[in-house]
C-alpha cells in the first residue's frame, strides 16, 4: 500500500475563508511587522511638535540667587542635578534622593522645596534661593552665624538644607516660638542629632532679625 504525505497546508485545520491556520498566522505577523517598522520610521523621522521639550536635552533659564542662568537640560534633570552637575551650585546636597531627609532644601517663589523632588524645567520663570545666596553680601544672613554660635552642626550633610529650611521658616514667622521652630523644621533630618541647637539657632537668628527691623544681608532677594 502506498502512502502519500499531504502538504501541510492540507493538514492545518482551515478558517472559514478557507485559508489555513498556519498561513492566516503567517500573514498576520508580516503584515504586522511591516506596519511596525513604518511607524517606527515615521516616529524617527518626525519632530517633536513645537514647545514639546524633549527627549533630548533643551536649554532653559533658571532665576538662581537673582542671576538669570542658561542651561541645558533634561526634561526628567531634577533642579538638584542642574544646580550641582550643571551650574556647579553645590551648596545643597544630595542625601537620601528621595525627598526624605531635606538636605537638598531650596527657597523656590518663598517656599521651601526639596531640589531632589521638583524638575529644573518646572522652575523656569521661578525665583530660586540656595544657600550660597546667604553669604553673597557683606555680612552672612544672621542664620549662618548662629549656626556657628549654637554648634548646631557637626557631620555638615544636613546643615545646607537646614540653613534653607531655618531661613524659610523665619521669612515666614519671623518671630517664632520654640515648639513653632520644632514643627516648622521638621521636613529636615539631622543623622547626628543637633536638633536642640539647630533651634537655638533659629531662636537667635530671629532675635537678630528683630534688632536690625527685619533687614537681612546676604546675596539678593531672589
């Protein structure tokens, strides 16, 4: 007896157009191929539409201690990395890069902020304080010798963000009390443990601010 083998498009079971599974699977994944590498070359031909930022680096303007500064960024570059990887602004630091421990502290528009948590390209247009702003003119703002007087430092990781945070806080309560210093500054973390003189500094600071009418030294307002 005589066998004779079936091609194997008699063997798959057929659609109910009449074209089998293996060859409607075959078309498919071609076709579906052919469609992806148009679109792929459609997008690699294409430019972003106009006053889309990105991929790719794109120079922006950041306000910094009242000085307009060009610079090329990342749309995903945190205001941290274009300050000290960019602008060699390193006065702030980069410590748990999670928006946890406050080392990293700035004054943006008034406010504090963590540097490791807000874009560089959200702050176009924004007033932006760091800490080298505060020994710009011809005396230090009075948080940064009472720092000093109180011994409210010691490794020196968290004490830029805490001067920022100290400074912030009597911008905005220029006479505080002791338990509105301790609420007021707990967004930042000391490894070492100076809590106690870093708010007799605070407490100091603002005694100073109160003897001069409120006038501060240091760099500009930014």
């Amino acid at each position: 007896m005589s066998s004779t083998k079936k091609p194997d498009h008699e063997l798959q079971p057929a659609t109910s157009s009449g074209v089998s599974r293996r060859g409607f699977l075959g078309t498919a994944s071609a076709t579906a191929g052919a469609v992806g590498s148009g679109l792929l070359e459609q997008s690699a031909q294409a430019a972003p539409p106009a006053g889309v930022m990105g991929p790719g680096e794109t120079e922006i303007t950041l306000t910094i201690n009242g000085k307009a500064t060009k610079v090329k960024v990342e749309t995903r570059t945190t205001l941290l990395d274009a300050c000290r990887e960019r602008l060699e602004i390193t006065g702030a630091k980069r410590v748990c890069d999670r928006g946890t421990c406050g080392a990293c502290t700035m004054i943006v528009n008034g406010k504090t902020v963590y540097g490791c948590t807000t874009l560089a390209v959200d702050n176009v247009g924004k007033k932006i304080e760091t800490i080298e702003n505060l020994t710009a003119g011809a005396k230090p703002h009075p948080i940064v010798p009472a720092f000093s007087n109180n011994d409210a430092l010691q490794c020196g990781y968290c004490t830029p963000g805490m001067v920022m945070a100290s400074k912030g806080l009597l911008d905005r309560t220029p006479n505080p009390t002791y338990d509105q210093v301790k609420a007021g500054l707990g967004g930042n973390l000391c490894r070492c443990g100076t809590y106690v003189g870093i708010r007799k500094a605070v407490l100091e600071a603002a005694k100073e601010l109160r003897a001069s009418g409120g006038r501060t030294s240091g760099g500009s307002n930014a």
